[in-house]
C-alpha cells in the first residue's frame, strides 16, 4: 500500500498485489486534491515497486467511463486488453463492464 500524504492528512492510495509475476493495483485521491499529480506519483512508486519485486506486468481494472482514470493510465503507458461484459453487480440492480488495462515491464 502506498499513501500520499499533505499536511499530515492521507490525499492518496495505491494498493498494489503481486501474486503470480502480474502486480494488480487499484488507486485513489482525494476529490479535492486531484488534478495535482498526486496519482502520478502514487502510480509511479506502484511501478517502480512491480520492477524492483520481480513482476514483469501491471494491471488494474477500471470502469470504462472512468476517463479521467483511463487517461491517466494510458499516459503511463497502460493498453486496453480486454473488457468484462456485465461483469460487477451494482447496489441499484445494474451489471456494470469493466476495462482490463495493463503494462508490460
Ligand atoms: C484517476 C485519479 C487517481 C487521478 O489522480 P490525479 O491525482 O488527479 O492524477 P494526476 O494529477 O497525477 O493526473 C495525471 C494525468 O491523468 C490524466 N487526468 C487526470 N485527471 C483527469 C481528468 N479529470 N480528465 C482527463 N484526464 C485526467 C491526465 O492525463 C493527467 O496528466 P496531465 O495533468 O499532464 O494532463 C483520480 O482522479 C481519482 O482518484 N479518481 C477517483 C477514483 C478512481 O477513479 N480511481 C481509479 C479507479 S481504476
């Protein structure tokens, strides 16, 4: 797990699992501190841990209207590899798909 911190506060979350070479993560900050390379730079340390520990792929999930999230990947070098059909439940009855994004080291 890795935090981004301002004045003593946790702005930011990464959570990252390496369990079979592939490093799985899911991210956030804070709704008023975005737009401020806070996930760049959780994204990167997320990154640069994968390598150092022996991964040879990054991956996440993400929903695919998530544009701001999308971007942010995509800039770090993530690729769209696949989507999940009305794959999670949602609290109001929806099925919603997700995105399948990932980076080779
Ligand atoms: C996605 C998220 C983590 C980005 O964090 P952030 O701190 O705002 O990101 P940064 O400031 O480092 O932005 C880096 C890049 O992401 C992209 N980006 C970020 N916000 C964006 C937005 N609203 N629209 C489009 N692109 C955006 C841009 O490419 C940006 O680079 P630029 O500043 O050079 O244009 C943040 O918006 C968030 O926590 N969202 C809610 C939770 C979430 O969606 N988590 C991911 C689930 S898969």
């Amino acid at each position: 797990m890795f935090v981004a911190e301002s004045d003593g506060h946790v702005v930011g979350e990464l959570g990252i699992e390496a369990g079979y070479g592939v490093a799985e993560f899911g991210m956030m900050v804070a709704a008023d501190c975005r737009g401020r390379g806070v996930g760049s730079a959780l994204l990167q340390a997320a990154i640069d841990w994968a390598s150092e520990h022996g991964a040879h792929k990054v991956a996440l999930q993400v929903w695919p209207h998530n544009h701001a999230a999308i971007t942010l990947y995509r800039k770090f070098g993530f690729e769209e590899e696949g989507r999940l059909r009305r794959h999670y439940p949602r609290r109001n009855g929806e099925l919603w798909d997700a995105l399948i994004m990932g980076r080779v080291l």
